[in-house]
C-alpha cells in the first residue's frame, strides 16, 4: 500500500509530527453555544434583523405589528442535561 506524501512526512518526519500535536493541542473546539450564535447571526441577516434586540417595532412596514427576533424565533437556545 503506499502512502500519500503528506501522510508520509507527519509519519516519519519527528518535527512535522510534534508540531502538528502542538496545534491539535491548541486548537479551540466550539461549543453548542458557538454554533447557535453562528445560526443566530444567519437567522438575523435573513430576516434583516438588528443583531442585538429581541422584538423590532417595524410600525412603518407593517401596520403596528412587531418582528421577532431571530432569537425569539427559534426560542431558548441554552443547553438543558437534566432528563
């Protein structure tokens, strides 16, 4: 079977190798909170939402009707581990 050359070289190659464990060491894993952050930006620039309010009064488009946010849209986001 032969190897690709990259995969060879972090194999045989001692400082390739122990520079790569430093970074995979370091590197940040996000949590569920980060994604629904990220999602929650998406939402807000869909729907053209401002990023920090929970309720815009859009009174001049729509007649007196609010818009929710996109927080209030897909509602609590905080991770719940209690059965």
């Amino acid at each position: 079977m032969r190897l690709p050359p990259g995969l060879k070289n972090w194999l045989t190659d001692q400082a390739t190798y122990a520079r790569l464990c430093v970074e995979a060491r370091a590197r940040k894993f996000r949590s569920w909170s980060d994604y629904v952050e990220k999602l929650l930006k998406h939402l807000q620039l869909l729907f053209n939402l401002p990023a920090r309010s929970r309720e815009v009064s859009s009174a001049d488009s729509h007649g007196g009707s609010r818009v929710p946010s996109a927080r209030a849209l897909i509602g609590d986001t905080t991770l719940r581990t209690e059965i």
